[in-house]
C-alpha cells in the first residue's frame, strides 16, 4: 500500500511539472492555479494562451463562462513575475464597476505567490483614495475606462512602463460610449505594450479600432461559434405579426419537456417584460435579460437558469452575446433577426458536444425577406412544405401554423389583455417594435422583390409544417372547407345584394351579363387554345433534341467528327483590333484571378466574416443608431450630427455622477498633493522612484521607501513650517501678556492716586477754621508719604 502512494505521488508529481512545462509556468503561477482548482484548461484557454505568451497582439471572441479571465491573467502573471516598484507595467479595462471587482478577485487569488501587487480603481469611489492608490505604483491596475481616464488627465501620467493592456468585453466597452476614454488611455501608453481584445461579438467599431491599434493581432474564435451544427433541426413558421404569441404558448406546451433548457429571442426589451407577464400568467416559470437589467439581477438570473430552477430564458440579442450556456437544447425566434450572421449567432448555441436540438423561428409577412437571405447566405435554396413531405431532421422546410393552433389561446390571450399591466405592456411592446422596424437594416433588394412578387403564392400554396401536422392529425376535409372558404368569390354584386326582385337594378345586371358573357368565354377559350400551343412545341423541341442525339459519341470516331465539322462553312467575322493600352496597369493581369485563389488567413479577412453589429433592445440606443441630419451654419448645409459637437456640452457626468469639465481637468489633484506634501514632480517620470527621494542628506545612498496618501513622515519642509508656526504663536503670546501687565500696572497706579486725594480732602475738611494757613512746604519731609503704585508683572523669560 505504502509503495502504491508512492507510486501515485510521482505521477501525480510528473503530470503537473508536464502541465507546467507545456504553457511554461512558473511554479508560482501554478501553485496558485492548483489551489484554485484549475485541473485543465477550457477551450479559450487551450487556443488564448500560447500566442498571447508569444507576446502576440490577440483578439478573442468568447462568452461569459468559457474562462476568459484566466485566460488573459495567467499570461500577464507569467511575464510580470515578481514584484517591480517602478511603476505600473499592466493595465486591465472592464467596462462595469462589478466586472472590474470581479477580475481584481481573479488576480489576487492567482497572483497570491508572486508577491505583485494589484490595485483596482472604478467610479464612485473619491479621487483622493484613487491618487493615494497610484502614488503606491502598483504592477497590475483594473480599472474602468472613464475613471482611469480621469486620473490619468488629472494626474498627467505618461504610463511609459506599461507592457500589457486588456480590453474585457471589449463590445460593450465600445457601446457605452467609451471609444474616447479608451483612445486616451492608447495615447499615453508606449507602442511596444502587448494589446488583448476580449469580446463576445465583434462589432464593426471593434475590427477598426483592431486594425488600427493591434500590431499584426491574432484572430481567436472557437469552432462552435460560427458553425450550424449538421445535427440541428431548423424549422420555420409562417404566422401573422399578433399570432406570434399564440404560436410562442404551443410550442412551449407542446414541443418542450421539462427538462429541456430553451432561450426566447425577442426584438426589444418592452417584448421580453410582455412576453415574461404572458408566460407567468400561463403559470410557465421563465427568467429574462435585456441590456439595461440592473447587474446584480442579470446575474442572479443568469445563475437560476445554469442551475435549472427555470429552464426558459427570455432575452435580447445584445443582454444574451456574452451568456454561455454550454448545453442548450431548443432556440426560438420570437422575432426573426435582420441578420443571417446574427441567426447563426443565435442558433449556433444549439446542439452542441454531439447532442440534438432545435431552432423554431416565428416568422411574419415582413420578415419573410430576411428569411430568403439566410437562406443565400446558407448557401440553400427555400423549400416550402408540401402535404405530402413528412418531417426529417435533415430538411429545413418552410410551413404554416394551422388556424387551428392559433385559436387554442385566443380567449386567454383576450382575459391576459384585459390586465391593466399587461395592456399597458402591449402598447408599450407594439411602439418600440415600430421603432425597432424603423432602425432595423433592410433586406436585399432582390429578395424584396422575390417576396412581394411571390407572397401570394407563398401563402396559398404553403402546406402546413410536418411537425405541427403530426401533432394536430387534421382531418383532409375540414382542411379543403377552409381552403374553398379563402379562393370563394360571390358572383353577385353589390347592386344585387340589398335589392327587391322588381328592382331595375337586377334587370341591368342580367342584361349586362348576357351581353358579356360571350366575350368571356371566348377569351378563356383563346387563353387555354394558346397555352395547349404553348405546351405542343415544347414537346416537339424536346423530341427533335432526342432524334437528332440518339445516337451515342462511342458510335463515331474522331476523324469522323473532324471530317463532318470541317464540311461546315465558317462565316468569316471582322478582325477587330484591339486597342492599344498606353499606360500600364496599378494591378497585375491576373492579380483578381490569383485573389480568388488565394486562402487568405489574415486578421482582416477572418475579422470580416466575424463582424456582426447587434441592433439596440431599448429606445436610448436605439435613438442613438439612427442616422440624423443636422444643419451646418457654415458649410451651409446638413451634416450627420454624430460627428458634429455641441460647444455648448462642456461638461460631462463621470463614472461617480459629478459633472466635470469635459477635460477632466478640475486641479483636485494639485490641491492633495499640496495637503499632502509628497514631492510629487511632474517633469520626473511619473513612475519613477526619484520623485519620493526629495529631503535625503548627501552622502547617504539611501533607497526611499514609496509613501502611501497619508504619510507619517515629515519632509523638512514640514518641519521648517511648523516651527515657525510655533515661534510665531509664542511671539504672540509674549506680546500679549506685556500688554496685560502694562494695562494691571495702569489699572493699579489710578485707583491708588484716586484713595490718596480722597484722603487729603477729608483732612482738608476737619481743620478749616480751627488751624492757622499753614505757609508753603510745612509738611515737606514730615509725616507720610503716599505710597507708590506697585511693580506688578514677571521678569522677561529667555528663550
């Protein structure tokens, strides 16, 4: 037993310095990642890591869930190493407060042996705290783009030792408006810096910002992310606009278990919190997401649906782009997407690692265009359902839903509608599908016009769908009432209808129809007597076809083919001549056919066919993709307002709700560091150690320990001024007890001289008429003398 633990210790101990050795980790690093738990790397992390430890530019399309944050923190841990007091060397941008929170998690518990130290800086917090956390110069910054941004403005910091830079969910980063905090951050960082790009979709602005900010950047996309899996069942419903709910209550009932996990795609936000009050009050329990969801309930959502307390999740296209939900097992398309590249976003969630599943897609008149560009660009041909096709995994076949069906939930549609919230959710759901319609990209020219050229015959010779027949069994006959019901046209007119029978009216009719009714019968003769012609000599075509080939090429030699081709007269044509091309070309001559040839596995090829720009869920940003005109005083005529300014706009409201100049500049920054007396030296690196070594004796080679915001530790200067503060209040406390004793002394002297002539009145008074008047200086030197007024006070202190 005890040389079996042996045994199983040295495998265990070859297989993780194996592990180690294939990413090139150090044992730092993958301590960290064995305490976490991390046994083997997810498929992001298989692909990410090698070219980003290459030092490789990378962008990375990955879902919430798949491990992308370590996929980016083990790199940086990696090359970072150990702790570097020179300044910041990586920079992790996350465009929310709780993302950035949650990435300055991940990096502190994988960076827990490496001794780096990181620090994390996002709106709300007061800038003191953020100037306090720079000064420390940290190696790993997490921060969010509008707060890093205003630091570094109001800091003036360079930024020269930064090496890594990431861009977490790099979509929204762009879709919140942050294209400009992000370009100031670029500006201040060397060009020689590593760039990842972490996204979920890839927007049409992240591919720009790509090619002009990456340095030859890496394209990362799983398989299963831009593929329809063979094993994916498509069906498509043809339905009108306000039956789509009805269809959406059978579907859930009928088609899927309980067991079975099932995202609802809706157009906007209004349509998710309308359909989730339909579902909960046909006691279906679901979960949604839309975009402008507080966090903390996407998140708890987010969390009831992977652990299967709900198994329907109703969301938008953008709330949905950076879920992962690695086994879903039904899609449905409430709305049909504008998209073919988004359809294959949604749907290509679906039957994945082998399994089964399905995308049913509701869709209406309107979208039925949309629905013909998915299918060129699937590169298959729209097969509409006939009644005799049965239903195949293998075949997308195009059908209707019985009327039947949509009638099942017309009462409990009519009771829900009644609902004062729900009624007023339905009106708020119908005006943001009109401006939803009206910001929507068109579909292709000519699909439009095969629709409206074809949309009758579309919807009358459409059978039903072979899933929903299987479900229903109609019967043949109520299915042909129905249909003679539809192609049913009363032969009277109105003239006839609410008519006596003595009525003229009636006798005009009649006399009308028996003038015409020749000419009629003529013309439909002559229209069948043309299209019999018609079909005749396509028969007689295709007979003279088969005589003249009848018999085979293997009958005839080739000296025999040669001899009767040259029998046959040449017409000789004109010689044209070609004209001479005095110039040379920009391109070779065969530089289109070689490009059609060519494979081509650059970044800007692979970024083309990923690109895919998600329309808005709510009325903001929907407001915001419109194109508008404005008009330009100056060029005198209307330009898009998107690039125009207003002057007026000078200030902006940063991530903590303050408005601030739209500089970011307000000097806070100036006045903590003259409250706090660091030496901070703008012209000096900003990262760099000598600004914190101001004061030290020469002589000394002393390294300066970094002090933190509040430092304990005077500078000379400090010192200096407090003690002229202290010689100052003595001064002014000396003077002000000399003016006290000379104001006692003053005080003292008049009260004695005012008791001494009170006295000498008195004795004046007592001897008046009994005593001669006594001469000049009788009492000189005789008797007493009035005492003089005391000396109050101290002797002067010697300082």
């Amino acid at each position: 037993m005890c040389l079996c633990t042996k045994i199983m210790n040295k495998i265990c101990i070859f297989l993780e310095i194996l592990c180690s050795q294939v990413y090139c980790l150090d044992n730092n690093v993958f301590r960290a990642l064995e305490k976490k738990g991390f046994k083997q790397p997810t498929p992001i992390q298989r692909k990410g890591i090698p070219p980003i430890l290459d030092g490789r530019d990378v962008v990375a399309m990955s879902r919430t869930g798949s491990g992308k944050t370590a996929a980016f923190v083990v790199p940086m841990l990696q090359k970072l190493k150990m702790r570097n007091p020179t300044g910041i060397r990586a920079i992790l941008i996350s465009p929310t407060r709780e993302l950035a929170v949650q990435t300055f998690n991940v990096v502190k518990e994988l960076g827990r042996f490496t001794g780096l130290r990181a620090a994390c800086i996002v709106g709300g917090e007061s800038l003191q705290e953020n100037f306090a956390i720079i000064h420390q110069t940290p190696d790993i910054l997490i921060a969010t783009p509008g707060r890093l941004a205003h630091i570094a403005v109001e800091m003036e910091l360079k930024l020269d030792f930064v090496q890594y830079i990431v861009f977490d969910e790099a979509d929204r980063l762009f879709e919140m408006g942050f294209a400009d905090q992000v370009n100031e951050i670029i500006r201040r960082i060397p060009e020689s810096r590593q760039t990842l790009l972490f996204s979920a979709t890839l927007p049409k602005m992240i591919v720009e910002f790509a090619k002009a900010g990456l340095n030859d950047p890496c394209l990362i996309r799983l398989d299963t992310d831009n593929k329809i899996s063979e094993k994916l069942s498509m069906i498509f419903l043809l339905c009108r606009g306000h039956e789509k709910m009805n269809a959406l209550l059978y579907l859930i009932r009928e088609f899927i278990s309980n067991n079975e996990q099932t995202v609802v795609f809706c157009a906007t936000m209004k349509h998710v919190e309308y359909v989730v009050a339909i579902l909960e009050k046909a006691n279906i329990s679901c979960t949604h997401l839309y975009s402008a969801l507080d966090p903390t309930a996407r998140k708890e959502n987010i969390q009831k649906f992977h652990d299967k307390q709900t198994n329907i999740l109703v969301v938008t296209d953008v709330a949905a782009r950076g879920v992962d939900i690695p086994l879903l097992d039904n899609v449905i398309n409430l709305h049909f997407p504008a998209k073919a590249k988004l359809f294959v976003h949604r749907v290509g969630r679906v039957a994945r690692a082998g399994k089964s599943g399905r995308a049913f897609s509701l869709i209406s008149p309107d979208e039925i265009p949309y629905l013909v560009d998915l299918h060129l660009f699937l590169g298959r041909g729209c097969k509409f359902a006939k009644e005799s096709d049965k239903y195949l995994l293998t075949e997308h076949l195009i059908g209707k839903i019985p009327t039947r069906i949509i009638h099942l939930d017309t009462d409990f549609m009519k009771a829900c509608h009644e609902c004062i919230d729900i009624s007023d959710i339905h009106f708020k759901s119908e005006n943001a599908m009109k401006k939803y319609i009206a910001t929507r990209p068109q579909a292709s020219a000519e699909s439009i016009r095969r629709t409206k050229s074809e949309m009758k015959h579309i919807f009358e010779t459409t059978a039903t769908h072979p899933i929903l027949r299987e479900k229903m069994d109609d019967d043949k006959t109520t299915v042909d009432v129905l249909k003679q019901l539809k192609s049913f046209r009363p032969r009277a007119t109105i003239f006839e209808v609410r008519s006596n029978g003595t009525a003229k009216t009636i006798e005009v009719m009649k006399e009308k129809r028996k003038a015409h009714e020749s000419v009629i019968q003529e013309r439909k003769k002559n229209e069948l007597k043309r299209k019999l012609e018609e079909l005749e000599k396509c028969k007689e075509e295709e007979s003279n076809t088969v005589k003249k080939h009848e018999g085979t090429v293997d009958e005839y030699d080739d000296v025999c083919i040669e001899a009767a081709f040259d029998d046959i007269p040449v017409l000789e044509e004109p010689i044209k001549k070609k004209k001479k091309n005095l110039y040379l070309s920009a391109i070779p001559e065969d530089f289109f056919t070689e490009k059609q040839m060519a494979i081509d596995n650059s970044f800007n090829a692979m970024a083309q066919d990923s690109c895919i720009d998600l329309l808005a869920d709510d009325d903001l940003t929907m407001h915001k993709q419109q194109q508008k005109q404005v008009w330009d005083r100056k060029k005198k005529k209307f330009i898009s307002a998107g690039g125009k300014e207003d002057p007026k706009n000078k200030k902006i409201r940063a991530e903590d709700g303050h408005w601030v100049k739209a500089s970011y500049k307000s000097g806070v920054y100036k006045d903590w560091v003259s409250k706090q007396k660091l030496g901070f030296n703008k012209e000096e690196d900003n990262n760099d150690e000598s600004r914190f070594s101001k004061g030290l004796k020469k002589g000394k080679d002393k390294k300066s320990s970094k002090p933190s915001g509040k430092n304990e530790l005077r500078s000379v200067d400090q010192i200096l001024k407090s003690r002229k503060a202290k010689n100052k209040a003595r001064e002014f406390h000396e003077t002000r007890h000399l003016e006290k004793v000379k104001a006692k002394e003053a005080a003292a002297k008049k009260k004695y001289t005012k008791k001494f002539n009170s006295d000498d009145k008195s004795s004046r008074k007592g001897t008046k008429g009994n005593h001669k008047k006594m001469p000049k200086g009788h009492n000189k030197g005789k008797g007493r003398a009035p005492r003089e007024a005391p000396k109050y006070g101290r002797k002067k202190k010697k300082f």
